[in-house]
C-alpha cells in the first residue's frame, strides 16, 4: 500500500531547515502540499483577525513557496475554512495514510491538532519554530526557569552549538491523481499606501517569502550589521536599525536556526561582539516565550495571566478605541499607532510604549491589545505577542510585576527632536465600518 501523505504547512513556509517536511517527503509515495486559510473574521468594524498587512505579505509567501514546489514538479494546494474539515475532505479524496505538520503549542493551534488527530489518521507533528531544540536544553521546558536571566544563564552554560540543519528536499513524491483547484475567498487586491514605513514589504527586497528571507539575511550579514545591533536597536524607525528577521520568521520563510547558525558563522570570520551576541540573545528571548508554552499553557491567556494578586483592571470600550485610532491625545502614542495600523510594523521600543500606555494609563484590559496587534502585525507570532503582553502587563514572568513606561521620558530619549512624531501626527487613519 502506498504511503499517501498530506503535508499541512502552518507557520513554517519554507524548504530549507524544514525537518517535517523533509522526513514527510522522504518517507511518502505521494505528497500532497496544503495550506489552509483561516476563515478571516472581523474583529472590529471592517477590520479582520488576519488584517491586511498581514494577509498581503502571507500571499507573497505562500507565491514563492507555491514556484518552488512547482520546479520540484509538485505544488501547493489552497483551501480556506475550518482545518480539520478540509484536511478530512482531502484525506477522504486522496486515501491519505499520513497527515504531517508543524507542532505549534498555542491554545488554539492545540485544539485544532486534537480535532484532526480524532479523524483516526496518524498524524505525525514537529517542533521546529525555536532556535535551539527543546531536547537540547539544560531542562525540561515544563521545569524551566521562570525567569528570563536564569534561564539564559543555563543555556549559555551548556554552550549549545547548532550543527546541523535540514537541508531542502532534493526531489519530492508525486502528486495525487486527484486534481484539487486552490478554492479561497481572499481578497488581496486593496491598494497598499506607499508609507514611510520601516518594513516596506510590497518593496522587492521584502516581500514575502524563502527566497527573499534567505536574501535579506545574507544582505544583513554581508553589511555587518550585527556589528552595531546593540546601538541602534532601540531606534523608533528606518529600515536597518534592527534586523527586520521577525516577519519572515512569525511565519516560518526563514528558522531562527538557521539565522543563529548564519550569524555563528559571521562572528567565526568578522568577530563576535556584544552587538552580534544581542541578536542571539533577542532570538533566545523569542525561544523563552514559546517554552514558557510547555509549562503554563492555558494559563498565559487567562486575563490575569499567571498573577496571583492581580489589580482590578476596568477596561473601556472608548478608550481602548481611541488607542487604536490613535487619537488618544498623548501624541506619541497616536503617531505609534498610526504607523501600526499604517505599516503593519512597529519598533519594539514602540511596541513597548503603546503596549504600557493601554495598560497602565487608559486601564485596558491587555488582551485586547494583544488582539488588535494579532490582526495588525505583519509579523504576528502568537508566542512573541502574547508574551510580550502579559510580560508588560505584570501578568507573567516578570520578576519586576510589569513594566510602566513614561511616554514623556520615552519621548526625550528615543525622539528628542520629534521626528517621528510629528510625521505620523499628518498621517490620518480611516478605520471603515463594515
Ligand atoms: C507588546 C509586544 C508585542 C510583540 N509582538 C510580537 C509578535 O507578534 N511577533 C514578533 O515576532 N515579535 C513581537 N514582539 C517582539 C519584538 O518587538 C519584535 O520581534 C521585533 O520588534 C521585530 O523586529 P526585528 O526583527 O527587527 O527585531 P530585532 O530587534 O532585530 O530582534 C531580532 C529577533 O529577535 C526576536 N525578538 C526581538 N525582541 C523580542 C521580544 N521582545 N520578544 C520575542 N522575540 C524578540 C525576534 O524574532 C526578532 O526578529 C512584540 C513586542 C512587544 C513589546
């Protein structure tokens, strides 16, 4: 009997350093390369859970990762609604024997594994989104520290090198006879205003996509930037004051792997400093917040998070709609959420700010934010987001109870001549009802 499988790309739309995709071609008779769209629905007026920014970038990706299959003879297969429902149509019309797909250990990502495993076809899953293997920790991820410091410090005892990675497939099974045409309803065709923004992906050297994420790593390195990451990382705008790595990598068109190997060779040939160092360290920020996963779950979506002792939140409708209007009157605030709903990107120092501002200042409830970033990132993770949140918030791990952040001092020091201020003060939003 022939080995039938489908392979369910989720967040990880590349062919380089893909274990799970590699072992699904090696081990299959017939492949059949899927992807499926959630059904999008509005969060707030015409606004969708996968905003447009997103969606936009998302299309260019899953355009290069289609052409590549193609000149492998295979292709990428398109559907759009409930997961479990499509994959059990395919299944049924191909006689599938496999399902196999990245692990992701979200809530959400969780139910829908257990609703395909209950279609009775093995499933085969992968953890592959972290920089460094969770069977390479120092601990098991339900036991790890709590606290972000000793949690590094453990890893960089243990001196973890990355030696291998996953090469690309060199050929792919065929296709099943089956003809599927890509059925979705998306509508990608709104014009994109050409804004100042930091992360200009309808530009060539970001879009969407493998090839174009392989391209601006090596354009990173080859103009040593990490060399000066550390200095300018805090910046509130421009193209290279960080790295940018986090689009591709929310959905998987480049592994944090691979980015840590390519930046451990860099520093073997031009020299580690404290600034090449930071990006590793950023990148293990990034780990940290998926393995907090393994050991709370659940719990990091709860209002109160993990807080024993939470303070009284009293959210507000009107408030939290002038946060995401940028009309909240605090002109730094506005301009950070102009250029987010704008851009679809925004520094992390600004991410900070208007993140502390919702919550200890209009008194929001967190997940609300959590939700407008989710549909308004370009490089929405829900590991990166929701960590972030409930660590600003007080309702994580944070040793210090959360992090308040004055925009009067935050203005001095990060726009002391108001730059960025002032051009998004100019820049309107139009937020469409339905
Ligand atoms: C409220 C809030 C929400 C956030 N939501 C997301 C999100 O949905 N997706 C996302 O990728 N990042 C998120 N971040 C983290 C961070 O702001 C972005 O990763 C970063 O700004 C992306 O730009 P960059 O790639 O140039 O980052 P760089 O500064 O160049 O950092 C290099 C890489 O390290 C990782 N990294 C850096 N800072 C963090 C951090 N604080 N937490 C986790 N990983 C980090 C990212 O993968 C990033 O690409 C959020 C931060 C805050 C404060």
């Amino acid at each position: 009997m022939p080995n039938i499988t489908i392979y369910c790309f989720r967040n990880d739309l590349r062919l380089i350093d893909n274990p799970a995709f590699l072992k699904a071609a090696s081990e299959s008779d017939i492949l059949l390369p899927l992807f499926c769209h959630p059904n999008n629905d509005l969060i707030y007026k015409s606004v969708k859970r996968v905003g447009i920014h997103r969606q936009t970038f998302l299309r260019q990706a899953l355009n290069q990762l289609s052409a590549s299959l193609k000149l492998m003879g295979s292709d990428l297969i398109e559907v759009q609604g409930n997961i479990c429902d499509q994959i059990k149509k395919i299944a049924d019309a191909i006689g599938a024997t496999n399902i196999f797909f990245e692990k992701i250990i979200a809530p959400e990502e969780l139910e829908q594994e257990a609703l395909i495993r209950s279609l009775g076809i093995p499933v085969v899953t992968f953890w592959q989104s972290s920089m460094i293997d969770p069977s390479e920790l120092p601990f098991e991820p339900q036991n790890m520290p709590d606290i972000f410091t000793e949690f590094r410090k453990q890893i960089e005892l243990k001196n973890i090198e990355i030696k291998t990675l996953a090469q690309s497939p060199s050929k792919l099974p065929r296709l099943p006879n089956k003809k599927f045409e890509s059925d979705i309803n998306i509508n990608f065709t709104k014009e994109i205003k050409n804004q100042k923004s930091s992360f200009p992906y309808t530009e060539n050297q970001f879009l969407g996509g493998e090839k174009t994420a392989l391209a601006h790593l090596e354009n990173y390195l080859l103009k040593k930037l990490p060399h000066s990451y550390k200095e300018t990382r805090n910046k509130l705008s421009g193209i290279d004051f960080s790295t940018k790595f986090s689009p591709w990598l929310a959905i998987g068109c480049i592994s944090a792997k691979y980015i840590a190997f390519k930046l451990k060779e860099f520093e073997d040939q031009f020299g580690a400093n404290e600034s090449s160092y930071w990006i590793w360290f950023e990148l293990l920020w990034r780990d940290y917040f998926r393995f907090l996963h393994f050991k709370y779950g659940k719990s990091l979506y709860l209002k109160n998070g993990l807080n024993k002792n939470p303070t009284h939140i009293n959210h507000n409708e009107s408030k939290f709609e002038a946060w995401i209007h940028g009309r909240t009157g605090n002109q730094l605030i506005d301009a950070g959420m102009r250029e987010l709903f704008l851009t679809g990107y925004l520094s992390n120092r600004m991410r900070q700010i208007v993140a502390s501002y919702l919550i200890y200042d209009l008194e929001c409830d967190w997940r609300k934010g959590a939700q407008w970033f989710e549909s308004q990132l370009i490089d929405y993770d829900v590991y990166s987001n929701h960590g972030n949140w409930l660590y600003i918030a007080g309702n994580g791990t944070d040793p210090r109870g959360g992090r308040r952040f004055n925009t009067t001092k935050q203005n001095l020091e990060h726009d002391p001549t108001d730059i960025y201020k002032n051009y998004w003060k100019e820049q309107s939003i139009n937020i469409s009802p339905i």
